[in-house]
C-alpha cells in the first residue's frame, strides 16, 4: 500500500434499496438501522445478496482514517471521505 491508502477489504455491510430512496432520504449520512447483512468484498456481491438482486445497494463500512489525513491542507483525495468516520462512495 501507498502511504495514504486505507485497507478496506474484509466484512462490509450490505444493503438492498428496491425503491432506490437511499439518495433522496441521505443514507451516506445517517443510514436506516435495519435490513443490513454481512458481505465480503473478496467474493462476488452475488452471494450475500442473491442471484436475483437487480437494482440499486448500498455498502457500509466503519474505517479509522490517520489523524494526519484530516489535518487542514492535508486533503483525503477522496471529496466523499468527512471528518466522520464514514464515507460515501458512489
């Protein structure tokens, strides 16, 4: 890895958005609490969620970024990563 690269493979959370409400309702601020399950990013998205899945999901993971990235000035290279630790990749 780089010097400003975070590992982020192993276990995320994953969920489905059949109505395709998670833009509109701002889930990459405050995500709903239920109907999230464990995926893992090195098998296909296929298995946590189905063969039959079409349409819009979302992913979740919790991430401890370096101090130092959020430094003023110090600038993450990602607009979507906060002082938070969440971010919102789309």
């Amino acid at each position: 890895m780089r010097a400003r690269e975070l590992e982020l493979l192993r276990r995320w959370s994953v969920r489905t958005d059949p109505e395709d409400r998670g833009l509109a309702e701002a889930w990459y601020r405050e995500r709903p609490r239920d109907g999230w399950i464990g995926a893992r990013t090195d098998q296909p998205w296929q298995i946590a969620l189905g063969h039959d899945h079409h349409g819009v999901s979302w992913y979740h993971r919790r991430a401890r970024l370096p101090a130092r990235w959020l430094e003023p000035g110090a600038g993450s290279g990602c607009g979507s990563v906060r002082r938070r630790p969440t971010a919102a990749c789309g």
